[in-house]
C-alpha cells in the first residue's frame, strides 16, 4: 500500500504543505493522484462537484520525496484521494523525428489505492466567564492534538489567545496553564474531552458523601437528592441542571445552610445549621464558587466543573471541619477540564500568581482590579 507524508509533519490551512506519495511498488516512476472527498467550500472540492467523474486530479508526475504535490490547503479536514501507479518510459526513440512509436509508453502498475490525507483542524473553545475570558486554541489532526509552533505554522498552540481583561490574561500566562496546556498535545478527542457526564456523577458522590459525614462536620449534611435526581446525565442539557444543583448545595454547605428540609424550611438561611464550627469557624466564605452562569453550552459545563473542582479541594482542609476530610477527594481532572480549572483558579485568587512576563506586583493589583494603560 503506497503511504503519504507530509512537510511540516503537522500540516495547517493556509501554509503551502508538502505532500509525498511514497508508492507501493518499487518499480513505479509516475502516478497520478486524485481528491475524491475534500471539505466543504474548497476550491478542490468545488472541481469535484463539477467534475462529471467526482473527482478532481490533483498531481500528475513523479512519486517520491524529490517530486512532492505542493499545495496550500484552505481549511483543514479529512481529503479522500485515489492513487494510481504507472511504469512509464520506452527504451526505443522511434525510426524518425515525430515517430508516434517513439512516445513514452504507460502502463498501470497496480491498481487503484484509496488513500486519505488530514490537514489538522484549528478549533476553539472559550475559558473563563463574564469580563473575564479567553480563547483556548487547539490543532486536531485526524483525532490527536498536535503541536503548532511560531516557526512552522505561524503559531503555537495549544495556547490561550485573545484574552479580554488583564486578569484574563495574566490566567492565560501562569505556570500552571502552561503545565495543563502541554498536557493536551498527543490526547485524542475522547481523552481531550474526557466523559463529563461520568465526572459530574463522580463530584456530586464526593461531595455528597463529605457533606453527610457526621464525623467531619458538626451533624450531618444529608444530600441525598442531590444524589438520587441528578446522577446519570448524558446530555448537556441535563449535565448543566446537574452542574448547576451540585454548586447550589455546595454554596449552602459553605453557609451552614441547607434547602429541601420540609420540616425545616428556615435551614436554608446562611449560618441556620451547625456544620461547621471548630474554633468557632461557622461559615467558610474563602472557598465560594465563582458566579458562572451554566448552561447546555459545553464551555460553560466546564467552567463550572473545573470551577468546583478548585472550591471544593480548597474546602475539604477548612478550619471549621471537626475532623479533617482527608477521604472523599476528587479524581484530578485531566487535559481540557485541568485547563478550565487553572484558568477559574487564577480568576479567584485575590492575589494571582504572575504571569509570564509579569511582576508580582502587577499580578496583585490585576487581582485587586486594576487594568493597564
């Protein structure tokens, strides 16, 4: 089976890409290469469908390193190709100048292989919320995220951009997002996106089960409808409600208060019942949630997601517990939720750690609001 190369490895839309046909018999001198399936709105896919055959030749000549298919790719995808091998070439010149038995003979070497080429997708998503956001930018080729550089392909990614506060951007910059960056090249789409439905389900047994432990608290937080009605989301829309309940109750849980107490109604008022009072800590107003708005929108599922994560971790040591928690952590999150908490961590600091490029001072006033000139 003849194979395909690329030069840069990683090629991107919109800089001129090599493409080498590396052919299956060793004897072949020419091929021919046609595109079958190319994305929509390209200039190849167009020639395509106005070809009455369906597809469009897109190189003609020699195979090999030395004689690449030069082309500059508008839009990155999945492009179907059709190769055929030839022997061409004819030992004899003919008997006199324009013989037509002198002509360069061609003959099929092989069959026709089915081949495809990816040209890696540029795809986004966005980080933080309200005046405080970002771009997270990844390459996808085929299905692995792959590493773009300044050089090569006019940019880096994985790589946060276009962030629309200072406080945005000195998220962006930190150690800890370019440590959960680096962990996103080489995963592929499921890795990347992880199973979040199973991870909501997993963040609302934790905290149910720390929140009704009685020896960790002064009574116990009982959750259990938390537990019963928002376990096994699939969909994004039921994956929010569940989101959204989850950092409800644990915002209550904070306040010493609790809601769904037919008995007791009252209880859902801050500080109405005693779950934390160690050294006389009745309420943890540290560890509050950020106020993000989750919705069936995807991004906003792992904000909040990552965003709990970050809370609750910061609250299982709290001084108010009686006994410390050190039993029901969260599974630490991995590639793009680990990106959504890094960010969500650096926007509720009051003190972020700086950036790159930045001074500690100008991380603290970024915190305490400040914008630059």
């Amino acid at each position: 089976m003849a194979t395909l190369t690329t030069r840069p490895a990683v090629p991107i839309p919109g800089r001129k890409t090599s493409v080498i046909v590396d052919p299956s018999n060793a004897t072949t001198n020419w091929i021919r290469l046609w595109c079958t399936v190319a994305p929509a709105d390209t200039q190849i896919q167009e020639q395509i469908s106005s070809n009455r055959l369906a597809r469009s030749l897109v190189y003609e000549g020699p195979p090999r390193e030395s004689y690449p298919w030069r082309y500059t790719f508008e839009k990155g995808g999945a492009y179907t190709l059709k190769l055929q091998e030839y022997i061409r070439g004819n030992a004899w010149g003919g008997g006199y100048d324009g013989d037509p038995r002198g002509a360069p003979s061609e003959t099929k070497n092989g069959s026709e292989q089915d081949l495809t080429l990816y040209i890696a997708e540029r795809l986004t998503q966005r980080l933080g919320f309200g005046d405080d956001t970002a771009t997270l930018v990844v390459f996808v080729l085929n299905d692995t995220v792959v590493r773009t550089l300044e050089q090569a392909h006019g940019q880096n990614s994985p790589a946060i951009v276009e962030p629309s506060s200072e406080r945005a951007e000195t998220a962006a910059s930190t150690g800890a997002i370019a440590t959960a960056l680096g962990t996103l090249v080489g995963a592929s789409s499921t890795t990347l996106i992880g199973d979040p439905g199973n991870k909501i389900d997993h963040y609302i047994e934790r905290f149910r089960s720390h929140a009704a432990d009685a020896t960790i608290h002064d009574v116990a937080d009982d959750q259990a409808d938390l537990f019963a009605n928002y376990i096994g989301a699939t969909g994004f829309e039921g994956m929010a409600n569940a989101v959204t309940k989850l950092r409800r109750r644990y915002e209550l849980h904070l306040l010493n208060a609790r809601e769904n107490v037919s008995a007791n109604p009252e209880y859902v008022n801050p500080g109405s019942v005693d779950l934390h009072n160690a050294g006389g800590l009745k309420l943890d107003l540290k560890n509050a949630l950020l106020p993000i708005s989750v919705s069936s929108d995807p991004a906003t599922i792992y904000a909040g997601l990552g965003d709990f994560w970050r809370a609750y971790e910061a609250h299982r040591p709290f001084g108010g517990h009686p006994s410390a928690d050190a039993t029901y952590t969260l599974t630490a999150p991995v590639t793009l939720l680990l990106v959504h908490k890094e960010f969500m961590t650096s926007l509720a600091a009051a003190t972020p750690t700086a950036g790159a490029g930045q001074s500690a001072g100008s991380a603290a006033l970024v915190g305490a609001g400040f914008e630059a000139d």
